[in-house]
C-alpha cells in the first residue's frame, strides 16, 4: 500500500529560500526536536526546518515503529510551529540512507539553500554512515550539541577529517550561503531529551502495565 500523499509531500517552498533539513525517526519527536528547530531558524537564520520522518533507521534497528502515519502526525503535533514542517518524504523516495535522500532532493531543491542538521551523537558516529563523505560534499551541516556528547563528537574520526571545514559559530548565520564541505558545531540547545531514552521509557512503562494486570 502507497503512503498517504498527504503524509509524503514536499513542504511548499519558494526559490532562495534557507531549508534545514532534520532527518530521524521522531518516535517519538519531543521538545529537544522543538528547540533545536527553533534554534537552527534563528541562530542559522533558516526560513523553514523540515522534519524528515525516516521509515527506518539502518544504525538503529529495533526503531522506529513502523506506524508512520502515527509518527508523522505527533511530530506535527510536537512541532507546532508555522515555519517547522513535517513530511515522510523519505518513504515515498524509497530511501533509506540520507545519502541516498540528499541525492534525490537534490534535483528538487536546486533553487534553494539547504542545511543538514544533526545532533553531537550522530557526530560522534558519523563516519560509520554510508557514504558520509557524499553527505558532507552535498550540504552544509549544523551539528547541535547533547548532555556529555562534546567532546567524544569533536574527537570522532569525521570530525577530525572534516577540521578545516569547521566554520566558526559566528559564522553560523551564513552556513547556508557556504560552499560544502562546511559546517558548524552550536552548544546550544542543550537540551537533555533522546527518542531512544522516551522509547525505552515506554517500553518499560507498558511492560510494567502489563505485569501488573497479571
């Protein structure tokens, strides 16, 4: 079965427009999603945040559910903003890794100025992304900072490969006019929130429910 058109739609867009692109599996999307998005609109001085709902998670393979309408419609409903937008495009695209995604974008998105926007985790194992390398040479990227993630992300093996294309944060309002490979590491938001940790949380909420009706 096709997903929903309405679920898998590009945002409307206009050409010259500054687009962050936030890929994940938002099961569930929470405040930390909200404030980075916020964030990334006034301190990269991006004109929309587009949440990417990911179908699937090839470094994650006990997530995300695979109710993505269910997703799709929380993470509109986390996101309550007018210029954070919410698609499954993913899904329609057929793609699983975000280099393959990028590349298909790429060609409908030629007009407008893209960020790749990521957290200090997925830094810190980035290299292990396949075909990173095409990634970085595709779009600037904005890394946000996480509890404790700092200095294991600046440390990783793609961060120290991509040293020189490190910009510095006052430079943060023009990522998106930068020739890739470029990007930016913000402290800011630290916000202490993982869909990994909610997930898990519950999980053993429900586990517990159940035990408990026994």
């Amino acid at each position: 079965m096709s997903p929903n058109p309405s679920l898998t739609r590009l945002p409307a867009f206009r050409p010259g427009m500054r687009i962050g692109l936030f890929g994940g599996s938002f099961d569930p999307p929470h405040e930390g999603h909200r404030q980075v998005s916020l964030a990334a609109l006034s301190l990269l001085g991006l004109d929309q945040v587009w949440w990417l709902v990911s179908p699937g998670n090839p470094l994650k393979p006990n997530a995300p559910s695979e109710d993505l309408a269910r997703r799709v419609a929380a993470a509109r409903a986390c996101a309550a903003h007018p210029r954070i937008k919410v698609t499954a495009i993913e899904a329609t695209l057929h793609t699983t890794y975000t280099a393959e995604t990028l590349r298909h974008l790429s060609t409908r998105l030629r007009q407008v100025k893209s960020v790749w926007m990521m957290g200090a985790d997925n830094l810190r194992q980035f290299h292990r992304w396949r075909d990173w390398q095409r990634i970085v040479a595709a779009v600037p990227i904005a890394v946000f900072n996480r509890p404790g993630e700092m200095p294991a992300a600046l440390a990783a093996p793609a961060a120290v490969a991509l040293r020189r294309a490190r910009l510095p944060i006052s430079k943060a309002g023009s990522l998106a006019e930068e020739w890739p490979p470029a990007w930016v590491f913000l402290p800011t938001p630290h916000v202490p929130l993982s869909s990994t940790e909610l997930r898990a949380d519950r999980k053993a909420r429900a586990n517990g429910v159940l035990k408990a009706s026994r």
